[in-house]
C-alpha cells in the first residue's frame, strides 16, 4: 500500500523554482533517504510533507488522504530536525508530552505513549531533566522520542545526525535502522552523507537543482548510475571519469588517445551507436593492479604519483593518457611514488555516459 | 641528542626543566606602571571623575542647609548634614497651585508608567513574534511602515494627536497619555522583538507547529519562556523612557496629572522667593532613582538582551 505520494509537486520562492514537478510514490514501511548536495531542495521538499511549507503546485497524500492543504498536525507525521530543536524550558517529559497535550489526549493515555517512548530509546532516566543537561545523542534521542510518542505512520527525518560527531552518528546510524525494524513505520531520511543513505535506504532518491535525479536501490544507484552527477556524487572516493568517443558499432570501444577499452562485456541501454563525445566511469575500487590486472579486459601500465593511506585501504592517485586515475589498494601493498604497475578493470562494471546530456548509455 | 651537553643536562633532572631553557619562557612579565597602562587607567580615572563630580555636587549640596549653600563652597562636604531637603522636595515643596511636592508626580508617573510598560511590550512582541515567525501577506510592508514610524519627529505629531485626544474625550487625562506611550513605543519595541524572535533557531517553531501548538500556543508556551531577557530589556527601555519623558507628559497632561519630570522642573523653575539649591538637588536625585535603580537591579540581564539580540546564535 502506497503510504506518502508526492504529485507533480513544484514550489517557487518568487521566480527561483526550489522543486521542480516531483513525484515520489513510498510504499508503507519503506525506508527512503533524500540525497543530495546542499540547496538542491531535499529539505524543502521534506517541509512540504510536512505541511511546514506551502507547496505552488501539486499534491501530497499520506496514507491515501489527500493532505496538501493540512496542517502538520492533522498530516499523520512525526519530525525530527537536525538541531534537535528541543524546547529548552521543558523537561524531557515534557518535551516529549507538548504535542500530546495540545491534542488534548487524557492523562493516562500521554503517560503511556511517554513510558514506551522512553523505554524504546532507553532516556527513562533523564525524563526529568533539562534539554541543556544532555549530550548531543541524548538530545536527538528525545528529539527522535517527540516523533514517536505522536503515535503516527510516517516519520521524517531531517539531517538528524549532522551535528553529531563521526563516533555517535555512526552509532545513532545503527540505533534508526534497528528502530525501523522494529517499528515498520514509513521513513523519510534527508541527508548529505552518502554513508548514512546507503546503510540505511530500502530506496534513494538523488536530489540535484530541485529535480529527482534517480530513485532507486542502493545497489542500482551504486553500480548503474543513470548520469554523471549521480555517478560522481555517490561513493567516497570518487568515480574516475575518462573522456573519449565511443567506436564500432559491431564490437563497440572506447578511445581516449591512445588507450583503448573494449567495451564487448558492457551492458548497454539502448544499442552502442558510435559517438563523438562519450565518458568513461570507473570507480577506485573496481580498478584491480598487479598480476590480477593482466587477466581483465582492459589492462594498462602506468606510474604511481600520489598514494593517500587511509588506515584500511590506501588510495592511489596516477594517470591513464592525460586522465587522473585513482584506485584502492590493500594498505598492507607497499606502493611506492614513482613504481610503475599494470592496472586493469572489467568494463562491465564500468558506466558509460553521453558526453552531451551526461545520461547512461 | 648526541651532544653531550644536551645528555647530560637532561639526566640532570626534571626539576632542572626551567634552568635548561634559555631566553624568554612562561609566562610573559607585565610592568604594572608602564607608559601605557598609566595613559589608560589615568584616561579612564579622568572621565570617570568628570561624569561623577555634578553627581558628587548634587549628593552633597542635598544634604547641606541653606546657610551652609551660601558660603558657596560647591565642593565642600556637609558641615552638617541634613535630610530636610528632600523631605521638603518629596512632600511639601510647591509646584504652581499645589504645595505637596512630588509625592503628587511620582504617584501620576508610577501610574502612567505601569500600564504603558506593560501595554506597550505585550503588543510588541505579539507583533514581532508575528512578523518574525508567520510570514502572512504584506508582513514587509507593515515592517517598513513601522520603521518608518520610528524615524518620523515626534513633534510633528504633537498637535494632531491633541486634536485627536480631544475627539476622543481622553484629552488631560491620564488614560490618553498612556495612550500616547503605548503608540510611540510601538516601532523601536517591535523591532526589538522582531530580531530576537529571528534570532531563535526556526526549527523550534517548526518543532511546535508539527506538535501541533498554534499561533498563540507557541507565543506563550515557547516563544516567551525563551526570550526573558529581550523582555528586560525592552522593559528598561520603556521603563526609563516614559519616566523620563517630559515633551508628551507636559502636553497631554493637566497640572492634577502632570508626570513627575514636569513637576522637577515646576519646582526647579519657579521664580518666587529665594532659590533652594538642596531642594533642587534631592528632588532631581528623587525624580532619578527610579530608572537608576532599574539600570541596578537587571544590568546583568540588560547586557544578556542586547547581546542576545545583536548577535545570531
């Protein structure tokens, strides 16, 4: 069953258009993360869920109800902002409680939605503290406890653990996913972090200028990009990207100067027509080196120029034609600047793209 | 650290730390009567001095007798002191008709005060919780409006309001005074409140709104336990403003009601008989205490205010 649907939604802040015609259809339970780089509307498109923004044009249903001129209240959707945005004159109790009270709910019946809350999330020893008196994870634990006591099939979560440090995001990470499981409520994720979308996500969706660029697995996003942005903005480090033409229409390749890819194994869309302008995309840790490199279909020697030890792996930097080249090695390799290595990779887990629009072929 | 010296030293001892290092180390020696500190502290001991010496004359010549004032010794501490003065100035001093002193005035400005105060700062800061967090339609016009307001003379508007007064009925009394207040505070307060409420972070309002308060839920269960210190100061400015107004508190008032300031001066300025000079003095002293001890008692929560709003936090 369809739980959030999002129509044709567009909104303009005078003549600058945030979000262009989206649509987005989110199945119930579904964990979705809005990805993106900042400004390309991911959170403003979550406020419009919310009803904190009003929409120019388009429709949202949640849960089969037509909500977009609702208030947040009436919408059915618990929040959570990324500055925990706690009041800070209440208690923890009474935090988690405004919302109830405004809903005017008995007293019994806000004492136990408040308990399990506190139970689900382990804060039951600091229901009576200050917002003040509590670490930064503290704080987002009661701020993910306001959206759980309101009872409700939609969660949405805006960047909630960007003002954490790498440690307790991490663990926070693993505290959502494992509160999802046990919930099955419908989630709605924003964040920058490539990491927390790609643990977390059932499905992404890539935000860029206020359009939805690819909603898919993580898997599919990860290794069939639709487009250049989408391929150079998901993975750490980033994907290689060689320019060149496409050639032969019987056994099609790539040519970049001298270097030539066979591209027989690569899984086109639509057909290999040969064209002028084409980019090639690899990423770092589908490049293979040494004797592994000489058994992939296209293998190449080059020299190393930069190597970056990042504790579990090291990353190389070199050059393939007039092209930076990066790949991922075993830390435990001794690479050394200025050695000479055979590199190779399979284009089949290449990602071909038209050099004028940036779509994959 | 194959130097011999340089082992052998470090062997010595780590109590020997201090002795090892040469040249400048820890921390860095004041002199106490350099050039410079004797320029700043004899700068501020100077200006200092200026602003508190007409203090110093008035405290003084109010406790003097009126023989003592005609020796002429401004400077001189009371031979003998005395409070008659400002018994004189408080209760029995006269000002035009009336011969009560300013029991009269501080009593008409406490009442002019109060409500105003209190008026004045609660549509303020309605209006800017409103400006700053619902952006209805039309919000920057009314904003500018009002900006505007507060840079408009307030003597240009003397007479329209007397004639306005008038219509109303309310022309001499004290509720049209208040009235007057209550409006001129209106655009400085507004903006005041405009900022700070800014300056909260927007997701406590969104936090709210998605909990489900209204626009007057917010205001009072999270806007306004939150700003405490943007209502000290907004209440020291209007505080020490309307007490200290005279041109709206001489023009709108009839001499039963005439605020405090206008009575000071009443006294100060009237011409028969001999000149009191210590009478004078304790009834400005008196007339002043009020915002003096205003400034005293929230001075720490008046810097909090004016930081919280400047800054962005």
């Amino acid at each position: 069953m369809t739980s959030v649907l999002v129509r044709d939604l567009s909104l303009n802040f005078g003549l600058i258009e945030v979000l262009k015609k989206l649509n987005i259809e989110v199945a119930e339970g579904e964990f979705i993360v809005l990805l993106g780089p900042s400004g390309c509307g991911k959170s403003t498109l979550l406020n419009c869920i919310a009803g904190l923004l009003d929409v120019s044009a388009g429709q949202i249903f949640i849960n089969g109800k037509n909500v977009t001129w609702e208030e947040p209240k009436d919408r059915g959707i618990g929040m959570v902002f990324q500055s925990y945005a706690l009041y800070p004159q209440m208690t923890v109790e009474g935090n988690l409680s405004f919302g109830l009270k405004n809903a005017r709910l008995p007293r019994d019946e806000i004492a136990k939605r408040v308990a399990r809350a506190a139970e689900i999330l382990q804060i039951e020893p600091l229901l009576q503290r200050k917002p003040a008196a509590l670490s930064g994870g503290q704080r987002q634990r009661v701020a993910i406890g306001r959206a759980l006591v309101r009872d409700v099939d939609v969660f949405l979560f805006d960047e909630p653990l960007s003002n954490l440090d790498a440690k307790l995001r991490s663990e926070l990470r693993v505290e959502i996913k494992r509160l999802h499981q046990r919930l099955a409520n419908t989630m709605i994720y924003v964040t920058h972090d490539q990491i927390e979308a790609m643990t977390l996500a059932d499905r992404i969706a890539i935000m860029s200028g206020g359009e939805i660029q690819q909603f898919d697995s993580p898997q599919a996003i990860y290794n069939r990009p639709v487009n250049r942005f989408v391929a150079g903005f998901v993975g750490s480090p980033g994907m290689n990207f060689l320019e060149g033409a496409l050639e032969g229409a019987g056994t099609p390749s790539f040519r970049a100067g001298d270097i030539v890819v066979p591209l027989a194994r690569y899984g086109f869309d639509n057909g290999a027509a040969p064209k002028d302008r084409v980019v090639l995309g690899i990423r770092p840790e589908h490049i293979f080196h040494g004797a592994a490199a000489s058994s992939q279909p296209f293998s190449k020697e080059i020299e190393i120029e930069i190597v970056e030890p990042m504790g579990s792996d090291t990353l190389v930097w070199s050059k393939l034609g007039s092209h930076n080249l990066s790949f991922r090695v075993d830390s435990e390799k001794p690479l050394k600047v200025g050695d000479r290595v055979p590199v190779g990779f399979d284009p089949a887990r290449a990602s071909l793209f038209d050099g004028s629009s940036g779509n994959r072929l | 650290m194959s130097n011999p010296g340089t082992l052998a030293i470090t062997i010595a001892g780590a109590d020997a730390i201090a002795d090892r290092l040469e040249g400048p180390h820890g921390p860095k020696p004041r002199i106490a009567f350099s050039r410079r500190n004797i320029f700043i502290y004899g700068v501020l001991g100077v200006a200092a001095l200026y602003y508190l010496l007409p203090l110093y004359v008035m405290i003084v010549t109010s406790l003097k007798g009126m023989p003592e004032i005609r020796l002429g010794n401004v400077f001189a501490p009371p031979l003998e002191i005395t409070f008659e003065p400002w018994v004189k100035a408080w209760a029995t001093a006269c000002t035009g008709l009336n011969c009560d002193g300013l029991s009269r005035g501080f009593w008409n400005s406490v009442r002019i005060t109060v409500p105003s105060v209190i008026v004045s700062i609660a549509i303020a800061s309605v209006n800017g919780y409103a400006l700053a967090n619902w952006r209805f339609k039309g919000a920057n016009i009314f904003f500018t409006i009002l900006i505007v307001g507060a840079f408009i003379p307030y003597q240009v508007m003397i007479y329209p309001i007397v004639i306005v007064l008038r219509n109303i009925g309310l022309y001499g009394t004290l509720y049209g005074l208040i009235i007057v207040h209550s409006i001129f505070g209106m655009p400085i307060l507004t903006l005041l409140f405009r900022n700070y409420f800014t300056s909260l972070p927007e997701e406590l309002f969104k936090a709210a709104r998605v909990d489900g308060a209204g626009f007057w839920g917010i205001y009072f269960k999270i806007m306004m336990p939150m700003s405490l210190p943007i209502f000290v100061v907004a209440m020291i400015l209007q505080v020490t403003g309307i007490w200290n107004d005279f041109l709206f508190g001489i023009v709108y008032t009839k001499p039963d009601t005439y605020p405090m300031t206008v009575q000071l001066n009443n006294i100060v300025n009237s011409v028969q008989g001999v000149k009191e000079y210590n009478v004078n003095m304790a009834a400005t002293l008196l007339t002043g205490l009020v915002p003096l001890i205003v400034y005293f008692v929230s001075g720490k929560l008046f810097v909090r205010g004016i930081a919280a709003g400047a800054v962005k936090g």
